[in-house]
C-alpha cells in the first residue's frame, strides 16, 4: 500500500524552504516488533551513561565527521566512549543482523529501510523508541522506514536521492542546460555527450550496492503502481510483465552510453570516471557526494533523472530515501548510553554538523543547511519525488534477481531472456 501525501506537509524542513518529495511513502511491512525498554524517570532506558560504546554503521566516509560529533558528546558525557564499527556496505547488509544478534557489536546501530529492517525486527533487536523525547524531533513523515506495528522501532536519519549525480559543466557543453522531460530527450542529450568524446553515464555494474540504484529512477514512471516491486516479490506482477520488459529494453538502449566493461566496473572506478570528468552522469546518488569531493571533484554537482516515458506520463521527477535507520540495540547492556547517543544526533545543530560534513540532508527538524552541494541539491527537497522502490524488496534474493537481469542487459543478454531467467530465480525464493 502507499500513500500519497499533500503537498504542503512535505514542506516543512528549515531554512531551505521544507522537506518535501515524500510522494509515495510507502507503510511499513507488517512482522514482529522488537523490545521496548523500560524508561527511567528522566526518560532514557534503564542503564547509566557510562562505558564503552559500539556504534556500528556502513559510512565509512562520514567517520572523520563521526570523530568529531563523538567527542562532542563525550565532552558532554565523559563516562562514555564510543567506538565506530564501520563495515563495508555490502558486508553490513550480510553480516550485521549476526552481529547485532550478540549484543557485543552495535549497542547503537543502522541500518537499511527495507530487507534489513524487516529482518532485524524479525530478530527482536530494535528497541522501540515510540514515546521517546527524540522521536518528536524528527518530520513525522519522513520516518516511516523505521515505524512497524505501530512501534517507532528506528529513526531513519539521512534523506538522500537515489538518482545519478550530473556534472552541469558537462551537461552545458553538450548543449543542456536543463534536464530532458522524456526517454527520448535523455537518450538525445546521450548522444550528445558522446559526440563530443564524453561518457554519458558512469555505472558500477560490477558492485552490488551500488549498480542497483539506477533501477530506482528507470522503475518509478513505468511501473502500473507505486508499490510494483513489492508487488513482484509478492507473485502479483512479474519481471516477464510488459512494463518491466520496457524496463529492461531501455537499459539495452543505454548500452552504447555506459563506459567500457561497465557490468564489471567497481564503485570508486566509477566515481574516478566522473571526477576525472570523462563522465557527465555518475548513476548512484547524492550520498556519493562527499566521497566525490574527497577525490579531488572540484565544480559543480548537480542531479538529473532520466525521464524514462513521455512527459505528459511521467508522474515523478525523480526519486529520495529515507534511511540509515538509528537504532538501539534490545539486546546491548548499555541501552541506557545507546539512547543517549541518538539523542545527541537528534540534537538540530549536531544532525546539522553531521548534515554539513557528509553533504547529506536529514529528517531532523530544523537543521540549517550550509554545504554547497546540499544547497545545490535544494531544489529537490519541493519536487516530486517518488520513495525508492529499490528498498521495497524485503528478500534479498528476489531483490538480486531482479537487479541482475538489468545488469545482465547490459552485459549483452536480450531482455526478455535475462526477465525469464531472474522470474525463475524469483519464483523459487520468495
């Protein structure tokens, strides 16, 4: 099921004017809840503020930002210390639940909107937040990926859009200033930049995490509903269906606009075609922006979402996220300091440290935004953006066929072949 929410309750997020796009906000997947901790008089979990503290994430480019918002707290709290547990993303989708499970890893944690979610809670090792001072500091609508049962089991803290990253200087030079409003305008302004001996699109098909984002914004105007990846996973649609046949048709006719060898192209290759500037379009998403800054990107980012049907039938401008879910660990014995510290990022100036430093937009009220390349991505706080129907995909495996038949695509493979093999794929794992 999905909701569609009014314009103007999307637009309310601090000095740049609201928090928006939240088109399609999808309602948790029903399952089991996980472990309310009982709260104290002063309204943290039962447990002093003290001790060695795991937070484990994925964000291995927001550390340094992470050291500095640590010592923040430890200044305000000094029988604590917290340690970063930081693992590659694709091994933190796999391996974190296992990790978690123990209780020695994680006494805070995030975690994914969707598959992980699901399956940490399945596990029983969210602690409910719900009632929680910090909860009301965050749009209510923007946290949704972390509520289930009625239970507001994690806080959702960045807000990203899972659409490429674009190089305006090179979009200039071939002649676009602004972004095409049709699949045959995108596949135009392609053209174009190849003409003039530049890549269009820099894709890693070769990493996991990172080669399935395009899918985001090649889905969200073709499919018949919001929910139609769902759908798939569920057996009511099928990668064999027409729409997700066009789907897959149009990532054959991007073949010519990828670099050499994409399907076997890493993430940082990728990324060092676009800061090199040999790429005009990076396909991942906003969240890469810091890490393109890091390796030496020194003009203007932008976004640009291919518009994959004609522009009267396209409902969405391109697509956001809400994810890196916070939460506490049910089964850590230091809840208490847990609580403490995503109290601390939930503090508006700190999200606006963490905001500024990463070059990523939060669902924490009133935060200030002052980066550049955030200020850059504004204006796609107010459009219409669809939630991102990668992460509506509560089986990785199903999740995998489906993204690897756009790769295979790519590779080579004509479309209808490569949906009838992942369908089978699906078939037999969900």
């Amino acid at each position: 099921m999905t909701y569609d929410l009014p314009a103007l309750s999307r637009r309310r997020l601090l000095a740049l004017g609201g928090l928006a796009g939240a088109a399609g906000l999808l309602a948790a997947c029903a399952g089991p809840g996980g472990e309310k901790a009982a709260p104290t008089a002063s309204g943290g979990f039962d447990g002093p503020v003290e001790g060695q503290l795991s937070f484990a994430h994925w964000r291995a480019e927001d550390k340094e930002v992470f050291d500095g918002i640590i010592a923040d707290f430890v200044r305000k709290n000094p029988k604590v210390t917290v340690r970063q547990d930081i693992s590659p993303s694709n091994d933190y989708q796999s391996t974190a639940l296992q990790k978690l499970r123990g209780g020695s890893v994680g006494d805070a944690f995030t975690a994914f909107r969707g598959a992980q979610f699901t399956d940490i809670a399945t596990a029983g090792v969210w602690s409910d937040l719900t009632g929680q001072d910090l909860v009301s500091r965050y749009e209510p609508t923007l946290i949704t990926a972390g509520a289930q049962n009625g239970q507001q089991l994690g806080l959702p803290y960045q807000l990203v859009f899972n659409m490429p990253v674009s190089n305006p200087d090179l979009l200039a030079k071939a002649g676009y200033a602004e972004a095409p409003k049709d699949w045959d305008g995108f596949l135009a302004l392609a053209e174009a930049l190849k003409s003039k001996g530049i890549t269009p699109i820099a894709w890693p098909g070769g990493d996991a995490a990172n080669a399935g984002q395009l899918l985001n914004v090649m889905v969200v105007n073709n499919a018949p509903s919001d929910d139609a990846l769902a759908k798939i996973q569920s057996g009511e649609l099928k990668v064999t269906d027409d729409w997700f046949l066009t789907v897959l048709k149009q990532y054959a006719q991007l073949r010519p606009y990828f670099q050499a060898g994409a399907t076997g192209t890493g993430n940082e290759a990728a990324q060092q075609l676009f800061v090199q500037q040999k790429a005009a379009l990076l396909a991942t998403g906003s969240f890469q922006a810091a890490a393109l800054r890091k390796l030496g990107a020194t003009f203007p980012l932008g976004l640009l979402a291919p518009i994959t049907t004609t522009a009267d039938k396209a409902r969405y401008e391109g697509v956001f996220n809400a994810t890196f879910i916070l939460g506490v660990n049910a089964k850590s014995a230091k809840k208490g300091a847990a609580l403490a510290w995503l109290r601390h990022l939930s503090d508006p100036a700190v999200a606006g440290v963490y905001a500024n430093g990463t070059a990523q937009h939060v669902t924490v009220k009133g935060v200030e935004y002052t980066n550049p390349d955030l200020k850059a991505f504004a204006p796609w706080l107010t459009r219409r953006t669809a939630l991102a129907p990668r992460f509506q995909f509560t089986n990785l495996d199903v999740r995998g066929a489906v993204e690897n038949a756009a790769v295979q695509v790519v590779g080579g493979t004509a479309p209808e072949q490569a949906a009838e093999a992942a369908q089978r794929v699906i078939d037999q794992k969900r």
